[in-house]
C-alpha cells in the first residue's frame, strides 16, 4: 500500500477527530477556536501543513424549511497540496428525533438525484461559528463559502477533498458541486478520498462523477461497516474506486486491503464472507482486545457487540489499519 495513502489519512483523522469532538463538547463556542488552533500547531509540527481555518454550521431542523445537518469543515496545506477535511456525524445526534435521516432524492442541476439532507446542508443559509465568531448568515452556504476559501488558499496546488462517516458522503458531493460551479478549480482536484462513507446518489449522480473526476475517487470500507451499505433505499448507488478492508484473520495477522479493480471477485468474497461472520468476528474481536487495544475500545466493542455493523464503523479500525502503514518516521 502507498505511504500517500496512510499519510492523507492521518490528515483526516487529525482535523475530523478534533472538529467531531469540539462538536460535542465545545460548538459554536470560544473552545472551538482553542481546540482548533491546537490542531493546527499539531498539524504543522507532524505533517509541515499550514492550517487554513474552518467553518461550524449549524443544521436546520425538519420543521423549518427542511432538514439540513450540523456540520464542519476544515482546510490544511503545504507547498503542494490542500486538503479539505469534512467532520463525520455528531454522536448525539443519535439521541435526538433528527437522527431518522429522511433518504428522499432532489434533482441538483448539473449533479443529479442525491440525498435531500446531503444536499440542504452545503446549500441552505446557516448559523456558522467562523474561527470562533458565531454569525448568521442568509447569504452564505456551505458549498459558497468553501469554494470561496479555496479560491484564495489553493492557488495552483492540487485539491484532496476527504471525511469519514457522514464527511465523506458531504466530500463526495462538494466535489460534483465544485466541478458543476467551478470547473477551472476542480481542475486541481487530485483526489477525493473517502473513509466509510454512506451512498449519496444515483446513476446520474455516479456517471457525471465518473467522468469529471477519472481514476480519482477513493472510497475506503473496513469489514462490515454497516454506514457504506446505507442508504438502502431504491436508486441510490456507489460510486469510484473501492479499496476495501477486511478484518484480521486470525490473531498476529494483519488485516488487509484489497483493490476491487484488481480482484473484483474476490473483493465480493471477502466483502459478503465478512457480513456472513460478521457476529463471530467481532466476538473474536472482543477476545483478543484486551491483548491488542485500551481498555475503553474494547468498553466499546462490548456495548457495540449486538451490532457489528456499528464497532466496524468506528474510525479506531481505519486508524490502526492506516497507523501501521505510514512511511517509517511519520508514525502519528
């Protein structure tokens, strides 16, 4: 496997792992700018990236003018490249009534039929906490802003748009809307790369990515990650390359990854064997955890036990995955 790959991982991890739990704990508030400029200085010493800033949003509820999702994205870079990192789901916003995500299709001019949610939140008005400033915005979007800070931060440098969970289906369709509204910017796209991320559209959707962005959308899957498989709903598909990942063997053997173009049937095996066994694998999981894992993954992979699909969506199994494939020098 590619070092690049490990270390554009790593940058994604820093950035939505910070920006998921300044959600939690500190949104909209002063900490966030706290939070993330320790980010940045993290980011800078490790990977010699410079931080760009970062934008909080607050989604709309479904009893307004339609359901959007909170959200946060955030940009670093160096010399030759940027890299735009989109925040996965807030965990309590499995606690509240939003968490039944409507996964009805609108038509985007020049993107196709996607998820109405996807779509309401990089393009609906927001309250947004900017760099620590909390403002509203009835003119602003999401998708508006971000074209707007890349314009002034990119440059001539390529483009990686990235983000795990619920940031990988928003990095996904930023990329269309980019290359509908910008087609001179996402020339510098040179990659979107995708971790556990859901479906986002349909054929049409698919087809026009295909061909605006060739050979450059990744999307990574570990085991039986349940998120990749959603929504189930008639008409939505994946679309790019998949790189997917399984579970360990037996103990002392490593997981693997396996490029679905290189090996398309045996990329099948492996992916349904997975949700086949999938309950036994994560009772092995658990077995061995203690030997291999801190005392609160193994906590997690308990209470997750009746759900298998849900511990192999943790970012904790991308991370030690890609950890053990940095370039020698760069561990994280």
């Amino acid at each position: 496997m590619l070092g690049w790959e490990a270390i554009l991982y790593f940058v994604c991890l820093n950035l939505c792992a910070a920006l998921g739990i300044s959600a939690v704990f500190a949104a909209f508030q002063e900490d966030l700018k706290w939070l993330m400029s320790s980010v940045a200085g993290t980011m800078h010493i490790m990977w010699g990236m410079q931080w760009h800033g970062y934008e909080a949003v607050k989604g709309l509820d479904a009893s307004t003018s339609g359901y959007a999702i909170d959200s946060v994205w955030s940009i670093c870079g160096n010399a030759r490249a940027v890299v735009v990192a989109f925040r996965g789901a807030d965990p309590y916003l499995q606690m509240d009534r939003r968490s039944d995500i409507p996964c009805g299709m609108v038509h985007a001019p020049g993107v196709g039929r996607v998820m109405g949610a996807f779509l309401r939140t990089l393009e609906q008005p927001f309250t947004s906490c900017q760099n620590g400033k909390r403002a509203e915005h009835a003119e602003h979007s999401i998708a508006g802003d971000l074209i707007r800070q890349l314009r002034k931060v990119a440059e001539q440098r390529q483009i990686y748009l990235t983000g795990h969970s619920l940031g990988a289906a928003l990095a996904v369709l930023f990329g269309q809307l980019l290359c509908a509204r910008q087609p001179e910017l996402a020339r510098q796209v040179a990659g979107v790369i995708t971790f556990a991320g859901p479906r986002v559209g349909d054929s049409e959707f698919v087809d026009l990515m295909s061909h605006r962005l060739p050979n450059r959308i990744f999307r990574y899957e570990h085991a039986s990650d349940i998120v990749p498989r959603l929504p189930q709903a008639s008409g939505y598909m994946h679309g790019g390359r998949l790189r997917y990942i399984t579970s360990f063997r037996w103990p002392g053997q490593a997981s693997r990854m396996i490029r679905e173009e290189d090996a398309p049937a045996y990329c099948k095996a492996c992916y349904q064997n997975e949700e086949r066994w999938a309950y036994p694998i994560s009772l092995a999981k658990l077995i061995i955890g203690p030997f291999q894992e801190t005392w609160p993954r193994v906590a997690l992979r308990l209470t997750l036990l009746p759900l298998p699909g849900l511990s192999d969506h943790m970012p904790c199994d991308y991370d030690a995955f890609f950890r053990s494939r940095l370039p020698s020098g760069l561990e994280a």
